[in-house]
C-alpha cells in the first residue's frame, strides 16, 4: 500500500473538456462494419435497417460524440458512389489493405448515416484523397449535405433521402506519408489545400476540415501542415486551409513486427505497454509546441482520430482482420489517455480509438458462432468518464512519492488522474497501474466544502482478465460504498491495476 495526495483545483477552471475527444472509428476492415455494425436486413441477428440492434443499444451507453468513417487505409482506396443505389447493383472491390477480400460495398453513404442517427452521433467522414479525385470528394460533401435541387442533391433523392444530412466533420484523406499515397509532408500540405478549397459548406452545414497528421513523432509533418496554414493565413484573402490536423498513435507492447498477445502477456510486455501509453503525452506536447509557433492563438485543433492498442491477432483469425481480446491492460491504456485529453484539451479538440467493434481496443466484441456481444474493459472506461464529456478540465497535482515502480530500466509512475467540474460537482478519475500495490488515495478538493460523494471502481483480481461470452461480466464496475470524506478531502483505496471515478458535490462553486 503506499499513500497518495491527489490535488484539485476546482475553482480555477480550465478549458471545455470536448466530448468528441471520446470519439470512435469505424472501418471497413475484419469484422467491423460486416458483422459488427452491418448484418443486412434479411439477418436472423434482430436489426433496424440491416444495423445491429444490440450493438447500437450498447453504444448508446456511451453517448458516442462522432464515428469516423470508412477509413483508416480503406477512405484512400473508397469510391463513395459504389455505395449508393440498390445494393445488389452496387459494384465490388477488393479491400486490398485488410485481408484482400471482396467488399460488396452494401454498407454505404446512406447506411452509415442511418446508423449515425441510430447511434445518436455526428459523422465523421473521412475523403479519399489517395486515389481518388478532387470532383469525388466535392460531390460527396455535395450529396451529403446541399439541399435544393444540383445533380448531387437530385441523386441522392433518387436513392430515397430528401433533406441533407448534417456533417460536421471532414476528413482529408488518411495516413498520405504511408498507406494513404507514400506522400511527402509539402506535397500532401499542398493537396489538403487543395482538395479542402473544394469541400465547401452548403446551406447551414459547417465543415470542420480535418488534414492528415502525423505518424507518432513526426513533428516534420506537423510543421509542414502548420505553414501551409500560416502561408495562406498571410494570404491576400486571409483563410484557412483546414480547421485541424491529426496524429496517429497506437500503444503496444512490444515490437510492431512482434506487437505480443493481447492476453497471457507477461510482466515486461506489461510495463512496456504503460510506458508506450504514458509517452503519448510528451509526444502530443511537442506536436502542440509546433503548431504554437505557427498558431499561438489556437485556433488549429489537434485530433488524435487513431489511437489505442495494438496486439499480434488471435491465434486462428485472419491476420488482416486485426481482431484482438481487449483486458484490463487494454482499460488502463484507454483511462491514461483520457487522463492526458483532458490536459491539453486546449488543443485537443478531438480523439478516435480504433475500432468500436471487433477490431483493435474494440468497445464491443462480437462472437461469429453464436452472435453473442460483450462488453470489453476498455467499453467500462469509455462509460465511467462520459461525466467529463464537456466538463471544464481543472488543474490536478499529485504529491505520491510512493506511487512509482522501479525496473530495472527506470522508473515508472504507477498514478494518474484528471478531473472536470460541471453542474456543481468534480469528477476525479484516477488509475493506478501497479500491478501488486494497492494505493490509498486522499483527494484534496480545493475551492468548495465538499458535499455528497460516489466513486465507481473497475477493479478486476487479475490485469490480464476480460471479457467474453461465456464471462461477460468479469471486468465491470462497481459502486464504492464508503469513501471517508472530510469538509475538504474524499479517500478512496485503489487496488492494483484499477480504475475509478470519484464524484464529489461542490455547493460553493460559482
Ligand atoms: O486502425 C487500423 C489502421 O491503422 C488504419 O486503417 C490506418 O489508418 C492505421 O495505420
């Protein structure tokens, strides 16, 4: 056991926590959209429109803020108008990044629309600027948002939707220095410009225009997106070329020739997967630190629309399928990010973890033989800090000396926690990755009395437990029952690799 003060400063509020920064990512790869999201309206599997019932049912627990869709690699191989019309006509393709299977493209524009209204969410469609056209996307953005009557308009009519959608966000292509066209960072700085001219807003809808980022640490990439924004900002007709960049970052254990199992891992893989997690911080800080020199008014977002974890497949499964078991490993990566998008939400202004289903650190795992679905560890994280969804991130300082393992190749803190005020109450997550110590934690709310407190806690008795459908339930949450509370203080105990959120009621906060 070793003791921990956690220091909030309720009263001096922060930026707005944006919601979208719990965004989520849907591609068509492995059992995502086919089998995941999409099972077709003649499946035995109860749905609406051909969209999973019990998978839009489960996400709606979430309050997902924005889905990214079709891609991840797929968006720069996509041609959006094999996806509309009658389904049976639709043309075929082959989806040669994941798999090299046929993609019958029977989930398209207007299903994944659907499905975004099911789920309650905003669409976050990504273009194709790897092979496809600037007329593509400029008619794609037509069709999914102009009203009246334009040859797009009249086409999406003909294939049964009157008004316009509403699509806030626009992705402008994916990964172009990899997959996304082997691109070097000018040119593809010059074709976001360029096809970013073309994705205009029609009526009322606005475009929140998102240019592709960096891969991890490369700030060469940041820095040439963020002159293209600087040039045409001291433009004769002063704009901007996009709203936001991204970064794609993904934790693994290992190597990514050797990425190591998502379940029976071992001790080293364990500590090298918090390490890899807690590096995403000092890495997003050097991105911001860029984009400050070129913006320091900031009014670029930063969107780390790719993150999460990445094992070597299940034994038997499709290699390009990525399909992995998620366990409370897995939770504490996702409750160490949020902890870090909460700090720098100022910049910060939106996340996608990859993928919601079957694929990746997945919310939902879905079984191909009986259909059953599971919640994983990370879905439980995902719920239990939907409180700080547009909260006001607030200032947290931890005095917890103990709170640090030592390898044998450095040290590791083994503490982290954020918190966000709202309606009169603070919420505190706190997640505590060692893998034997519990730790007994004194929040210390500074700025109100405190008033009624609860805490949640994800306390699995092993990190390497999940969840599956013959155990759905062996990583959830629990309510905490006592937590001692003083005028100014609140303690919780943490067991080992665990999480919780600790909500305190604040009545003099302005
Ligand atoms: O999320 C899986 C893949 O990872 C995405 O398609 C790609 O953008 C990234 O490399």
């Amino acid at each position: 056991m070793s003791d921990a003060t956690v220091i909030v400063n309720a009263d001096i509020p922060g930026p707005r926590i944006s919601r979208h920064v719990y965004g989520h990512f849907a591609e068509h790869l492995g059992a995502c959209i086919y089998g995941g999201f999409w099972v077709g309206e003649d499946s035995p599997v109860p749905n609406v429109g051909g969209i999973r019932a019990d998978v839009v049912e489960a996400l709606r627990e979430l309050s997902i803020p924005n889905l990214r869709w079709p891609g991840g690699c797929f968006a720069d191989e996509y041609h959006w108008q094999d996806g509309i019309g009658p389904r049976e006509e639709r043309p075929r393709m082959v989806n040669t990044h994941w798999g090299n299977v046929e993609e019958n493209n029977h989930f398209g524009t207007h299903e994944f629309l659907a499905l975004c209204e099911q789920l309650g969410t905003e669409p976050y469609v990504v273009g194709n600027v790897g092979s496809g056209t600037v007329r593509e996307m400029s008619e794609w953005v037509e069709y999914l948002t102009r009203s009246g009557s334009s040859p797009m308009v009249d086409l999406r009519r003909e294939n049964g939707r009157d008004e316009p959608w509403r699509v806030p966000f626009w992705g402008l292509g994916n990964e172009p220095w990899g997959g996304g066209g082997n691109m070097r960072p000018e040119v593809y700085a010059d074709l976001a410009r360029q096809y970013a001219t073309f994705c205009k807003n029609h009526g009322d809808n606005r475009l929140y225009r998102i240019a592709a980022g960096a891969s991890e640490d490369d700030y060469a990439w940041t820095e040439a997106l963020m002159r293209a924004v600087a040039d045409m900002k001291a433009a004769q007709f002063p704009s901007l070329p996009f709203e936001a960049l991204s970064v794609h970052y993904y934790t693994i254990g290992g190597t990514w020739t050797d990425k190591g199992p998502a379940t029976g891992f071992d001790e080293a893989s364990y500590w090298r997967t918090i390490r890899r997690a807690q590096a995403v911080e000092p890495l997003l800080r050097r991105h911001i630190a860029v984009m400050d020199r070129y913006d320091p008014d900031r009014e670029i977002g930063l969107v780390v629309d790719e993150w999460g974890t990445w094992w070597d497949v299940e034994p038997g499964t499709n290699p390009g399928f990525l399909f992995q078991q998620n366990t409370m490993r897995d939770a504490l990566v996702a409750s160490l990010h949020f902890d870090v998008f909460h700090r720098l939400a100022e910049r910060v202004v939106m996340a996608n973890i990859a993928q919601t289903v079957n694929v990746l650190q997945a919310m939902l795992l879905t079984d191909p033989a009986d259909g059953t679905l599971v919640r994983t560890p990370t879905f439980h994280v995902f719920e239990m800090n939907k409180v700080h969804h547009d909260a006001t991130s607030v200032p947290v300082h931890l005095r917890a000396p103990g709170a640090v393992r030592e390898l044998t190749d450095g040290a590791v803190p083994t503490l982290s926690a954020s918190a966000s005020v709202a309606g009169g109450a603070c919420h505190v997550s706190l997640t505590n990755t060692d893998l034997e110590r519990s730790q007994d934690v004194t929040i210390e709310l500074r700025g109100s009395r405190v008033g009624a407190v609860a805490g949640r806690l994800l306390a699995p008795s092993s990190v390497g437990a999940f969840n599956a459908g013959a155990h759905p339930a062996d990583v959830a949450p629990t309510a905490v029952d006592e937590l001692p509370v003083t005028a100014s203080t609140v303690r919780i105990t943490l067991p080992p690799h665990s999480f919780a959120v600790v909500r305190a009621e604040l009545p003099d906060l302005p």
